[in-house]
C-alpha cells in the first residue's frame, strides 16, 4: 500500500456524473479537515456550492483553462483516468487517480473506499465518510414525510426498470397514503408528461440545487442506480435502491443515510442479467423491500 507524500495545496477535478461528484467530495472534507487546502472544480459542485459552505468550489475545467488553473496546485486528484480531462489535458506533474479504488475488488461501499483511501493512502488518520454537505438553513428535512420521490431514469437505458412498473408502484404507494412523485431531468418531461393522467405529480425542478431542496424535504427515495439516489441517501432521506447485479449495488450502493437495495432474479450470465433484470424485478418485490425498509426505521 502506498501512502502518499503530504500537499498543501490540491485541487480535486470533479466527474461530469453527480454520483461521482458526491464520492470525491468524501476526501474533499477529509483534506479539509486535516487542514490542507482543498479545491473543487466541477460543474455540479458549482449548482450545490450553497451546500458546501466551506469549500471552494470553482467551475468545470476544460483542455484549454486546464493547465493555468492548476499550475499552483500540488498536487491533483480525479476519479478516472480520462473523465472530465486526460493527462494531457491535466498537465501536471502529480495527479492521484481514484480509478483503481474504484475497481479494486471489495465488499465495500464507494463511500466507505473513499474513506479508507482518505485514511491509508493519503495518511488522514481521522478521515470519515461524511462529505461535508448541509443543507440551507431555511430547509426542513423530512417536512413531507408522505412524500416518495420516485426517480425513474439514469444515465443508460440498462440501469432503468420498467416505466410501466414505476408507474404501478407509485398507484401501489399512493393506495397506502403516501404522495408519489416522479422526478426527471428537464428533457425528460416529455416522455414522462403521461404519468400526471394516473393522478400521480411530476413536479417541475429544473437544476441540481432545486432537486436537492426538494430531496431534503422528502420522506421517502426510490430510484434506478443512479446520482440522484445518491444525492438522497447524502441528504440523509430513507433511500430504495433498484440494482441490476448484486455487485454493482455492493460497489455502488448509496453509502450515506438508511437504505436498502433490491436486485433482479439470478441470471446465469452477466449479459443476460443486464438485459433481462427489469423483467424479472416485480412491483410486489420492490412493494416489500419499500416496507421493510420503512420498519427498519419504525
């Protein structure tokens, strides 16, 4: 294991997905606390910047801003290896990459791998899994405890259990008092619109602070393996996880507040389990894994 000479000054170059972005920020708050100095740059970040009060969060960078902005730095640190910048684009003589945290094999959360890597790599004896983020001082958190923020697209169409499903479990929740609500990028609404004819509501929440407001005042996340269940679990909202495969949820499951993960039915092989996990993933399985985890909270 190799532990990494101290820096004063880093920067730390967010991943275009939110998910990511929401990890990295575990050693973000890990450096801050051990007082290095600690520099965000990330597209996301930016929209959330009033949830971390106490870093500096600075626009994504790109090939051409790349190499000026991080010359004063010490070192720098990005998830992966090509994502958002390659070496070229980075141009800098330190660069830690958490790629091989990521796929190393472990029964571990990503949260909790970050962690660790805070702890064993980068020499932060008292790093923690907390990323750091609040949420503004005029929010409740939990204020609508009915409410089930159902989020039921992600980033690739193999991550997605049916719509037809998400639609029969919101009428399933709904018969049960609670207030089902679907929430979808901007250019998803249309494809979505339909769902308002079953009585259940898509409100409109346009950029990524917006939907964690409403997140925060939710009493309830379901969703696809994706960074608004992420998003959830960090603002400490009761979180159901759709999963494909089992090790896929063991890696990326969200690693912060309560919450459970559900999985397809075993398949023999792994293409088959992608291709096949929605149809074998039932509405009164995820009805269950819902229940159990509300009891888990009673």
């Amino acid at each position: 294991m190799r532990v990494l000479q101290p820096a004063s000054r880093v920067a730390v170059v967010l991943s275009p997905a939110l998910g990511d972005s929401l990890l990295t920020m575990i050693v973000v708050r890990n450096l801050q606390a051990s007082g290095v100095s600690a520099t965000v740059f990330g597209t996301h970040a930016s929209e959330l910047a009033a949830w971390f009060p106490d870093v500096d969060i600075r626009p994504a960078l790109t090939r051409e801003t790349a190499p000026d902005a991080l010359a004063s730095f010490d070192r720098v640190i990005q998830m992966h290896p090509d994502r958002p910048l390659d070496a070229q684009a980075l141009r800098h003589p330190d660069v830690v990459l958490l790629d091989s945290t990521c796929r190393a094999r472990s029964p571990k959360s990503m949260a909790e791998r970050l962690m660790q890597f805070s702890r064993d790599e980068l020499g932060l004896a008292t790093a923690g899994k907390s990323n750091g983020m609040v949420a503004p001082a005029h929010l409740q958190h939990r204020k609508y405890a009915n409410r089930v923020a159902i989020h039921p697209t992600a980033s690739t169409r193999d991550k997605c259990w049916l719509p037809s499903r998400f639609v029969r479990l919101a009428m399933r929740l709904r018969k049960l008092g609670f207030s089902p609500q679907f929430i979808v990028a901007p250019e998803e609404r249309e494809a979505w619109a339909y769902v308002e004819a079953y009585g259940i509501e898509l409100p409109k929440l346009g950029s990524v602070d917006t939907v964690a407001a409403f997140l925060y005042e939710s009493g309830w996340f379901i969703g696809n393996d994706s960074g608004i269940g992420h998003l959830a679990s960090n603002l400490q909202v009761p979180t159901l996880s759709l999963f494909m495969r089992r090790g896929l949820a063991r890696t990326w499951q969200p690693g912060w507040g309560a919450g459970r993960v559900v999985v397809g039915r075993f398949l023999p092989t792994g293409r088959l389990r992608e291709r096949y996990w929605k149809y074998t993933l039932s509405v009164a399985r995820v009805a269950k894994a819902f229940e159990q985890l509300r009891e888990g909270l009673a």
